[in-house]
C-alpha cells in the first residue's frame, strides 16, 4: 500500500510569512493528490485537488505543486485564520491514505 | 449543494458493534462514492474505508478487513459503517465524505462527525 509522509509535523511562523508543507508518497501516484484544513472541533476542508487545481471559494495564499511523488501545500502571506492541521490525501486507487497532519500555528 | 447528515454519538462496551449512518441529500447519490475516515482522540484521520454506490463495491483499508462492513442503500440515499469486536481503540469521530463520480476521488464533502466512545 502507498504511504504517504508529510512533514514538518507542526511549524510557527509570523504572520504574512510564506510557510511550505511537503508531502512524499511511497510510490508513483501521478497527480492524484488532495489537501484539507481542519480546525480544531470540525471536519476537514477541502483546499486543493488534482495536487494544484484551488476548490472554489479557496483564498488564493494557498497554492499546491508536485506530481509523482513530491508534493508541497504553500501558503503565501499566511494570516490568523490559516491556524490549523493540514493533511494530504492520496486517492488514484484504493485503499486511500492520508498523510500525518501538520499543525500550523501564529508566532 | 450536496449535504451528509451522520446519526448520533455512540457509547458501546468492548467486544460489542456499532453501525453508523450517513444520510446524503442534494446531490446524486449514485453518481458517488461515499468514504468512512476516522480520528481518533488527538490523532491524524485515517481512511477506513469506502464504497460506490452504484455497484455496491466496498473497499477496506487492510488493518478493518473483516472487523468493518460499508453499504450503501440507494433507495434512501444512506451509508452505513458497521465495526464489530469494538475495543478502546476504535473510541474516535467517524466522518463520511464523499466524491462527485462513481470512483475515489478527493472528497468534496464531508459529514459533521459521530462520535463513537467504547468503554466498560
């Protein structure tokens, strides 16, 4: 089964800082890649699909890349409401997997 | 707008099952697929799950094969999750989400979360 690693685990930064969370699958996985926001006491959102197409109503600070197996979430000019875990999510077949989760908090 | 209503929160004891409903309205149920990913207390999500409505194929994650059963009746737009032997473990929110195709894909939308507590 495919794994899939992100990291870092949890990060601090200012706000109106640029921040990187990178995601690697175990094997090939083409574009078939998602990611959430979750607050905490919610379900996730969905944020970005196909590894770089931005759901509607999205801010546009958010921006996804990679293909294959490197994949990176961005968050340009990061704010106070972007505090929260972010998860990847694999799903060209199954069974589906998620990465870890990186929590993201305000210096 | 499609909307997934999950039933309520559950306390079971251990060695006991549970069967959680997820109800889909607003959209075409059978034009999806519907998943079950779980957190536990603190913890990432994790996939448990899914099936396709419209062929009633269910697919598992390795370590639930056998301990959890997925359908979906189309008559009343429902998903169901059964797990059975439920130990401290299996204590976690349990969302459905589910896909716009009849396939796996990202998940569009997602339940409010039931919450399963399981404890003597």
């Amino acid at each position: 089964d495919v794994q899939m690693t992100q990291s870092p685990s949890s990060l601090s930064a200012s706000v109106g800082d640029t921040v990187t969370i990178t995601c690697r699958a175990s094997q090939f996985i083409s574009n078939f890649l998602a990611w959430y926001q979750q607050k905490p006491g919610g379900p996730p959102r969905l944020l970005i699909y196909a590894a770089s197409t931005l759901q509607s109503g999205v801010p546009s600070r958010f921006s996804g890349g990679g293909s294959g197996t490197h994949f990176s979430l961005t968050i340009s000019s990061l704010q106070p409401d972007d505090v929260a875990t972010y998860y990847c999510h694999k799903y060209n077949s199954a069974p589906l997997a998620f990465g870890g989760g990186t929590k993201v908090e305000i210096k | 707008q499609v909307q997934l209503v999950q039933s309520g929160a559950e306390v079971k004891k251990p060695g006991s099952s549970v069967k959680v409903s997820c109800k889909a309205s607003g959209g075409y149920f059978s034009g999806s697929s519907i998943s079950w990913v779980r957190q536990a207390p603190g913890q990432g999500l994790e996939w448990v799950g899914g099936v396709i409505p419209i062929s009633g194929k269910a697919d598992y994650a390795q370590k639930f094969q056998g301990r959890v059963t997925i359908t979906a009746d189309k008559s009343t737009t429902t998903a169901f999750m059964e797990v059975g032997s439920l130990n401290s473990e299996d204590t976690a929110m349990y969302y459905c989400a589910s896909t716009t195709g009849s396939y796996y894909n990202w998940f569009d939308y997602w339940g409010q979360g039931t919450l399963v507590i399981v404890s003597a």
